[in-house]
C-alpha cells in the first residue's frame, strides 16, 4: 500500500474514532478512500481458506438478544411490520396501479423518515423479482400509466434483473456458457436503464443500489461496485441492506477476499451507534467460508462456523444457511427452527418456504409443508426450485412409505404414497410403489392406472413396464404388453432385459418365431436368460434348429 494510502487510512479511523467518542453523527462520511482501500487482494486468492480471526467478543455477542422479539420491533430496533407480498402482485395482475403505487410510495415514504424500515420497502419491490414472464406486459403498462413515479421502474427492474440471473444460472463462470452470459447481459441493460431511472425519480432506493451491485458484481467490474457503494452509503449511511450488498459482492469469488470483507464489516461495526446492526456483518466472513463446506458436504463444520457469524446477530441468510446445512444432516426439528425465524423477519420469503415445506414433510407435517409450498408457488410462480423442492418434500414422504412397505404395512405404506403424491403428483416412482401394493392387493385396475401414469411421466423406467406386463398378463392382454415393449425399445433400443420380456409375452402368445428373435437378440446384448429360452424354443420344436 502506498504511503499516502496508509495515511489517508490511519486519518480517516482517528477521525472516525474521534468524532464517534463525541458522539458526532458521523455515518454520512464516506470520503473517496472509504470503500476503493476495502478490495485489495486478488481474486485468486483466499478462496476458501479462512481469515485468522480473534472470537467476537463476549460482551458484543447478540445472539441471546435476537432471539427475542417483541410484537412489534425486532432486536435491532427495525419494526416487523411487513408489506403483503401477494396483495402487491395482485395488484399488478389486475392492473389496478394507481392502489399499486400509492402503496409502494407510502413504503418508501416510510423508509425516508425512519431507516429501520428498509426491510419493509426492500421486501415489498422483491415482489416483482420472478421469473413469471406473464406479469412483463403489466408492468410495461404500469410504467406507461405513471412515468413520472419511481416505482412502475423499480418493480420492473427488479424482474428484469430476475430474469438475468435466470438466463445466467448459479454455476461459477468457468461452468457458464457464453450463450448464458449474452442472456443475462441482454437482461440486465434493460435493468440497469431502469434502476437508474427509478433513481432519477427518487434519490433513496435501497432495492436500486441493491441490484446495481448485484450486476456489476455479475460483470467483473469492481470499479463500479465500489463507486455505486459509496454513492448510496452517502445517501443512506444508516442503511445495512446497502452494507449488506457491498459485502457480498467483497466475496472470494467476485473478485474480493475475506480479508476485504473482513476489514469493511470492522469499520462498518464503528458506526453500530447509529445502526446495531452493522455487527451483524462481522459474520459474513464465517457464512461464505461455510459456503464452500457446505458445497463439500462437510455440514457439521459449516454448522460450526455458522454458529460463529449468528454469534453476531442474527442474519435470516445465515439463519437460512444453517437450517439448509442441519436439512442436509436429517436433523429436520432443527432445520425447521431455523427456518422459522427466518420467516419472523419475512413471513413471505419463497426461498425459505419452500425449504421450510421440507423439513415440516421430513417431521411428518404434511398439511403445513403444502401450505408453505401453495404460497411459494403463488409468490415465485415458475421457479425451478420451488420445484425441486417440492420433489424433495416428496421424497421425504416416499421413504417413510418405503420402509413402511418393506415392514409389510400396506395400508400405512399406502397413505404415505398418497401424502406424497398430494405434494408433487408428478413424480414417478411414487405411483410404481402404489401400485405395488395394488398389485400384491390384487387391485388390478388400480395398479394398471397407477403404472400408466409412472410410465407417462418417465417413459425409460424398465421397472413399470415390468410390473405393467404382470398386472396386464393376468388379463391375457399380450398385444396391449407387446406394444408397450416396443414403446420402450423406441426409447431404449439396446435394453437385453426388455427383449427378453417381449419375448416371453411373445410365447405366451404362442407366436414363437418372434418371441425366437427376440429371445436371440437378447442373448446378442448378453442375456443368458435369453441365450436359453432361444435353446428351449428349438428343443420343444417350437422353431428349427
């Protein structure tokens, strides 16, 4: 670091220290220096090495503190009161702006006066951040019907932005294609356009500088990071979101380090005075250090050192991290709590949901897992993992009837089939096992029905043909088997099994010479099965030698 850097540097924190010790209202300071001295590793370094770091101090911890809410506000002073989601989407879709705006510029209002409303504000433009394609053509009007206010712009932004992260993917840029990468560029210059209109309009939007950060931080550009950061601490220096933004974007993995992040959340906790908050970020280098353990399936680790950030306040991405890492672990109570208090700061919160509608399947809370489920899909329609979740609180449900099924309770196995079906009806295997029991029931029309639909929904899957064809060959419905073995072969030509199961029906149906060549071809693919029903054809005269 160049010596005038070093100078600039110890001036600005005896400044800091000064005037802070003499309770001078000092958060709106953000000199040139502030931010740019933060990012000085480079990007290949502390990946996933840890900082060295002392334990936060004891007397500073607030993790009893956070743990208990009054009705009201929350431990940090922010009030719990939260804008209604789906009442502002409802809004959108039945175009009803004027109510819609009014709203949102009420929220902002709010904002204005009080900065522990940002969450409020900040929740209540997440609204429109889908990938719901329907809802663009609303906002496009929106904005035609109000182009003088903020807000038509910032909502749609906010989609638009949406749908660039969707076009991009999670993958690291080495796993990204560069189709992805002209999608989400295409995507996010129509956003940018309009945060920036939004902030023409209104100076304070927290979501604006949010995404903002969020882009250039997709981009590579720290540069722009870095000046957008200071632009809006210098309007909003009591704000944590935007704090909370330039931290993540100080990540390893977007050009920064853990000992940036580090360094920016020390100087951000000497303005706790005015936010308490700030000492949350403190723990933002243990919660992206779990990150990567996580990714390595070392929960129990990540746990630990998501133990170590909460130490410093509770985070709901924290909170929603640990309860992810205590899912993957099948310590599904805890899981659930956690989640739990995620949903306390933001009861509407999709992502967490969804997750949350695992772990009530996992506790055997199947009524409330579909409800946390229904109102994801209504908040995110469209979203993939809300679908892979809902798979997942399936398969929860799937096991239990499994092991059920195995211990030879069919009736108990079959209502656990049916809970999970009830939570994702589009999943395969749990119609197979159903109508397994059907078929050790002898419940023929219901197993058939059961195995159509398993077929219908993954037409590869050997094991329903199987059972298909011994539900079907109680009836003697040979050509109803036989086309459905060739169905398969269409899809899955080098299968020697399905041979040879064509071949059998095919000698039930005494058409020998066919059931013949399907018997050699299966012995071709390296059947032994078939190699002998071919020998046994010819010794009972079925064929020629």
């Amino acid at each position: 670091m160049k010596e005038e850097t070093v100078r600039s540097t110890l001036v600005f924190v005896v400044v800091l220290a000064v005037l802070i010790s003499a309770g001078v209202y000092l958060a709106g300071y953000i000199d040139e220096h502030f931010l740019s001295r933060f990012r000085r590793v480079s990007p290949a370094t502390d990946r996933s090495l840890p900082v060295q770091r002392p334990s936060p101090v004891k007397e500073k911890s607030h993790a009893a503190e956070t743990t208990t809410l009054s009705n009201t506000v929350d431990a940090f002073g922010y009030p719990l009161e939260r804008a209604d989601k789906l009442q502002l989407i409802s809004l959108l879709r039945s175009r009803n702006f004027k109510e819609l705006n009014d709203l949102l510029e009420s929220y902002q209002k709010q904002f204005e006066m009080d900065f522990r409303y940002e969450f409020k504000v900040t929740f209540a433009f997440d609204s429109f951040s889908m990938k719901d394609s329907s809802i663009k053509p609303m906002l496009d009007e929106w904005v035609q019907e109000f182009p003088e206010s903020f807000a038509p712009y910032l909502a749609r932004s906010e989609y638009l932005s949406a749908k660039g992260w969707e076009s991009r993917g999670g993958s690291y840029a080495s796993e990204t294609s560069e189709e992805q990468f002209a999608g989400m560029t295409e995507y996010f210059i129509q956003a940018e356009k309009d945060f920036r209109t939004a902030l023409r309009l209104r100076a304070k939007l927290v979501s604006a500088y949010g995404s903002l950060i969020d882009i250039y931080k997709a981009y590579g550009n720290e540069k722009e990071v870095d000046l957008l950061a200071q632009e809006a601490l210098n309007k909003m220096p009591e704000s944590y979101l935007v704090r909370s933004f330039y931290m993540q974007s100080l990540m390893p993995r977007w050009g920064g380090s853990h000992e940036d992040m580090d360094t920016f959340a020390v100087e951000s906790e000497k303005l706790a005075g005015v936010n308490p908050r700030f000492r949350v970020l403190r723990g933002f280098v243990y919660w992206d250090q779990a990150k990567y353990l996580r990714k390595e399936k070392k929960n129990e680790d990540a746990i630990r050192l998501l133990d170590q950030a909460l130490q410093y306040g509770e985070s709901v991405i924290v909170l929603r991290d640990r309860g992810k890492a205590q899912l993957s672990m099948k310590r599904y109570k805890e899981a659930f709590e956690d989640f739990d208090r995620c949903l306390m700061v933001d009861p509407q919160q999709a992502e967490v949901l969804w997750v949350r509608a695992e772990a009530l399947s996992a506790l055997g809370r199947v009524n409330e897992a579909l409800q946390d489920l229904d109102l994801a899909g209504k908040l995110k329609p469209g979203e993939p993992n809300l679908v892979e979740s809902r798979r997942r609180a399936s398969h929860h449900r799937l096991a239990v009837g499994y092991e059920l099924y195995r211990q030879k309770k069919q009736a108990e196995a079959l209502g656990i089939f049916e809970e999970a079906i009830t939570i994702d009806p589009g999943y395969y295997q749990t119609y197979y096992w159903r109508a397994s029991i059907y078929v050790e029931t002898r419940q023929w029309d219901l197993a058939q029905k059961d195995l159509e639909r398993s077929i219908a929904l993954d037409p590869k899957h050997l094991e329903s043909y199987q059972l298909i064809d011994w539900v079907l060959i109680q009836r003697r419905e040979y050509d109803k088997i036989i086309a459905l073995w060739d169905k398969y072969l269409t899809l899955v030509p080098g299968d020697a099994q399905a041979y040879l199961e064509r071949a059998g029906t095919k000698y039930h149906k005494k058409d020998y010479l066919s059931s013949a060549e399907d018997a050699q071809k299966a012995c071709d693919l390296g059947k032994q099965e078939g190699c002998k029903l071919y020998q046994d054809l010819q010794k009972e005269g079925k064929i020629k030698s």
